[in-house]
C-alpha cells in the first residue's frame, strides 16, 4: 500500500509539474499540442480543448507536455512559426521551462500553509519549558508538571539561574547520584509563563539507573509552542509562515545537496543520506506517513514536491535549470549551436542521472534486505 501511495504522489507532482509547463504555454501563446496522463503509447483520447488534446496512456505514471516545434531544430533558414516553442521570445521559453517547477514550489507552500492554519503557527520560545515528563521519572515523583519552565537550580545551597536546556543538561549530568532543588514557574500560557517560582526536591538518577530512551531527570524539552488567531486572520498568516518555511526548505536542500556533491567528488562515495525511489518507500513506511492521517501524509507530499521542485532547478541538462540556462545563453550564442549541444548535453544527463538512480537503488535494496 505504502509503494502504491508514493506512486500516486509522485504521479500527482509530476502531473502539476506538467500543468505548469501547460498553462505557461498557453499563456504566452504557444500552442500545446498534447497534454498526456502517465506515458506513451497513447490508450485513448479523452478530449481536445483549444488545440491541445488530453490523452491518458498505458504507462499509469506521471504526464508530459508536448509543445508544438519542441523536438523541432532552430534553423536561420526557415524562421519558426510564432506559435511553436522555438518561435516564442526567449523571455516567454525561460518562462515556460520553469513553470513546473514553480508550481511544485507553490503547491508545498499551500499544503504548508493548510496545515499551519489547521494545528496553529509554531513560535520558537524564549526559556526552558518542560513539554513532556515520563511517567515514574524522579521529576513525575515530585511532581513536575508538563508546560512549566525550569527557571533555576539549587545544588549545595548555590542557586543558579537556567536560561536554556544546555544549562539544565550541563547540571544534571555533572551531578547525577545527588538531590538538587529545581525551581519552575507556574503553568505557562502560549509563550508567557507566571512568575511564580515552584521548587522540587529532585533525585538526579546515575546512567545506571535511568531506563533507555530517558534523562536522569525524566523530561523532554518544548521548543515551540502553537499560537492561534483570529478565524479570519488564519489562513493569511498561513500563507505567510507557510511560504517562509517553504523558502526554507528549499535552501536547507540546496545546502544538503551541495554537501553530497563535495562528499561524492572528494571520496567517490555516494552520501549516505542520498536515497532513490526504494529508500523513499522504506522511509515513508518506517514513519508511518501514510498511516498516521490525512495531514501527515499532505507533510510528507509536501516536502516531496518542494524537493522536485529545487532538483528540478538545477542547472543540469536534461533538466528545467539546465534548458533554462542554455536557453538565456541564446541571446549571446547561436539558437542552432546551443541547440546542438543541448541534444548532446541532455543526452549525456539523462545517462547520467539513470546511472545513478540504478546505483542508488542498488544500495537502497542492500541497505532494505540487510536490517
């Protein structure tokens, strides 16, 4: 069930991805030809609007966009017709290459932005707040209460104050086997906390004594907190910290693939973090994204689409980023020169990247069938 989802969801990126493409087109006047679900050989077509015919075909993955003059080789003797790929503006092509991608940006954004007006907008907090204490823990036993902040901490008579959970993490390690005096505030609201300063008598347990998965003092710190507005005020502000932590992501995966690249180069070795279409499955499932709500997997799908859209940026033939820059380099370099060498270019990509995705999956597999 899990590989049958992921195909769905691939499929839907990249049939935005394609719509993109479409609606540029035929914004900018270029007559598209055919719109076509999952790939050829055509089954049937479904119907035709203004010139373009809607096709489903037999491959049940993803869809593509065929332009009217695409495959077509720019030539000075016969100038292209105005409606074809190659006769539109250099200006109007750049737009049309990158569409896909912006689509699958902005659909990331938008799923972002429902969940964000849904579950609330997270804000960082200023302090140490408790978010979680494990039952039978020595801070359950004196009666540390979830959503209070440690404000300070008394060892041997000296009481010093706690500013972030380093500071409670350096203490409690440098005193473990001893009772300290933990000071908190009273229930906090949102991100404010009462000034009201609790103490506990707090048995620290040694490394011995704590079970796996726990601290010596048995609590889990709270980074954010979920903060609601106004009805009408929501799905604005969700756009907005939506988009913002899209943007984000986008340059997070720039730095992450950047960092892969220097790795792979300078050791020859593929990145450990790098994964294909069978490490994705095994991930997704190992999570339960497809399990644990609608809103869960709307994350993952989200994440996905913003990943397609950054890789499919990248200025690497046969890719969007790729045809786009040779296509801006049209206006210092001949049409047909830099036509020719994107034939050569893309074609070299394409041979590339499937090398590659065969050795990741390869790994991938090894790695699946030797947990």
């Amino acid at each position: 069930m899990t590989i049958v989802l992921i195909i769905l969801a691939l499929s839907f990126l990249i049939t935005i991805h394609e719509f993109g493409h479409f609606i540029a087109a035929k914004m900018r006047g270029i007559v598209v030809e055919e719109f076509g679900l999952g790939y050829p050989p055509r089954a049937i077509t479904l119907f035709t609007w203004k010139g373009t015919a809607f096709s489903l075909n037999w491959i049940p993955f993803g869809g593509f966009v065929k332009m009217a003059g695409e495959d077509a080789s720019p030539s000075k003797k016969s100038k292209p017709e105005k409606s074809s790929y190659y006769g539109a503006s250099l200006t109007s092509r750049l737009i049309v290459l990158l569409a896909g991608a912006g689509v699958n940006f902005l659909f990331g954004a938008l799923a972002f932005a429902v969940i964000f007006t849904k579950f609330g907008i997270p804000v960082e907090i200023q302090g140490v707040r408790i978010g979680y204490v494990a039952p039978g823990s020595p801070a359950a036993e004196v009666g540390i209460q979830a959503n209070t902040e440690i404000t300070a901490i008394t060892i041997a008579d000296e009481t010093t104050a706690i500013s972030t959970p380093a500071d409670v993490i350096a203490a409690v390690t440098a005193h473990r086997g001893e009772t300290v005096l933990l000071h908190t505030s009273g229930p906090c609201q949102e991100t404010a906390c009462p000034e009201i300063d609790l103490t506990f008598e707090t048995y620290l347990r040694t490394e011995e004594e704590t079970p796996a998965g726990e601290g010596s003092l048995g609590v889990q710190f709270q980074q954010s907190v979920q903060l609601f507005y106004p009805a009408w005020q929501m799905p604005f502000r969700g756009i907005a910290f939506g988009t913002k932590e899209a943007v984000n992501l986008g340059v997070t995966i720039v730095g992450l693939l950047g960092n892969m690249m220097s790795e792979m180069f300078s050791s020859g070795k593929l990145a450990p973090e790098l994964s294909g279409p069978v490490g994705i499955v095994s991930q997704a499932k190992t999570m339960g994204v497809f399990t644990a709500g609608f809103f869960t997997a709307l994350s993952f799908v989200a994440m996905l689409s913003i990943n397609l859209a950054v890789m499919n940026v990248l200025p690497i033939p046969p890719l969007d980023g790729g045809k786009a820059v040779l296509t801006a380099l049209e206006s210092v370099i001949s049409p047909k020169i830099i036509h020719r060498v994107e034939y050569y270019l893309s074609y070299g990509g394409y041979v590339a990247l499937l090398g590659l995705i065969v050795i990741i999956t390869i790994r991938d597999v090894v790695r699946l069938f030797s947990v």
